[in-house]
C-alpha cells in the first residue's frame, strides 16, 4: 500500500473500506491500482464487441500486478516483457523449469514472488469484486451469445447420440456372434462437469441452460477466501 510522504498509511474511504473485504478490492489498493476497479465494470458491462470475460479480466489484471512488482522492485519492463512474464509464470504450456527460472529471475531481482503469486485473482474472485463490491451487474447475453450456447448443446447432444449408437451396435454384433454374453441391456452415455472449484456436478446440458455452477453464488465466496 503507498505511503504519504510523512510514512503514514493514507486513511481509506468508506467506499475502499468496503472494496477491501474483496480480495481484488485488496490488491488494487495495495499496489495503488484503485482506478481499475472502474474500468473492470466498464470493460465487463459493456456492448458485446467490447466486453471482457471474467477470466480475461483477472489475467489484465494480475499483469497489473506483476507490471508493479517489477517496477517497485526496480525493474523497469521492455516491451511486451510483462505478458511474456506474466504468461512464463501461469501458462499451461510453460514446462516446470522454465517456470521455475522466470520465478527466480524476478526472485533475484527483488520481487517477492511468493506473494505476488499469492495475490494473483482468479475470475470467481473478479466475479465477486464486481458484483457483490461493486454492484455490477453484466449486461443480457445477446442473441449471438444465445445462439452460440445453442449450438454447442446440439453439438454435444449429437456427439452423445451418436456414441449411444455405435455401442449399442457394437454391443449387439459381440453377442450375436457369441462374443459376448448379455441378457437385454440398455447403453446410457451421460456428460458430466464437476466445477473444481465449487465442487458441484451437473449434466452438460442442464450446466449449458443454467449458465453457471454454484461458483455464481453462495459457493463462490468461499473460493475467493482461498484464493
């Protein structure tokens, strides 16, 4: 958190006291980044060809965050040097050495990169800033966002279909060539998602018309506290 020039903390406003019960409202006041919160409900409530999703929204943000460890840490970033971090850092096709030594490069260099990572958001954890701290409520899916949904339901309700039949077929030349013994059966082919987060499982279709896991309400606060 910045300091005034006597070393005193700057006194927090109601509305800052508020925000900091969030995690994001935290480490936007922590590392002097009160005016993105703004911006977020901007970018998250805006027209369709302008809307961020939430995941986008946390990884703008904790670019952010690395953007000023680095710098308070005296490192002034080149260009593009900060996504090139920021992704070594969290990217699902970073192998576990080059991580490890893109975390101590900026070890070396001063960042406490233990809780930078530490106060890396998650998009449940933006989700809950921007609703609950801020009131934020995101615009209506449009007709594109609805016929999109609908697409990937019949897509998966034809792919889910279609394995029905093959193993029922499969299923019938084994025992009719006396390869296999069965009495009547029936094949049921069900799509499950488990949220990892909030732990609840749905039936892909039934998930794909509610929209959301259970992260959306009750659940999701209790992911922000360990986030």
């Amino acid at each position: 958190m910045s300091e005034q020039r006597d070393g005193t903390e700057p006194s927090l406003t109601e509305s800052n006291r508020s925000h900091t019960a969030s995690k994001v409202g935290r480490v936007l006041v922590e590392y002097d980044l009160e005016d993105l919160g703004q911006t977020m409900e901007a970018r998250w409530t805006g027209d369709e060809d302008e809307r961020y999703s939430l995941r986008e929204l946390a990884n703008w943000l904790n670019k952010h965050l690395l953007e000023v460890a680095m710098v308070r840490a005296g490192r002034q970033p080149l260009d593009g040097e900060v996504d090139n971090v920021y992704r070594l850092l969290t990217g699902d096709d970073v192998s576990s050495g080059v991580r490890t030594q893109a975390r101590n490069d900026l070890k070396r260099d001063g960042v406490a990169i233990d809780d930078l990572e530490r106060d890396f958001v998650s998009h449940q954890a933006i989700h809950t800033y921007l609703t609950k701290y801020r009131g934020a409520r995101h615009s209506k899916p449009t007709a594109a966002d609805r016929d999109r949904v609908e697409s990937v339901t019949q897509a998966i309700q034809r792919l889910s279909h279609r394995t029905l039949r093959v193993t029922e077929d499969n299923l019938s030349t084994l025992e009719n060539t006396d390869r296999l013994l069965i009495g009547d059966f029936d094949v049921l082919v069900d799509v499950t998602v488990t949220c990892q987060n909030c732990g609840t499982r749905y039936d892909v279709v039934e998930l794909l018309e509610r929209g959301h896991c259970d992260c959306e309400t009750a659940g999701e606060e209790s992911v922000e506290s360990i986030d």
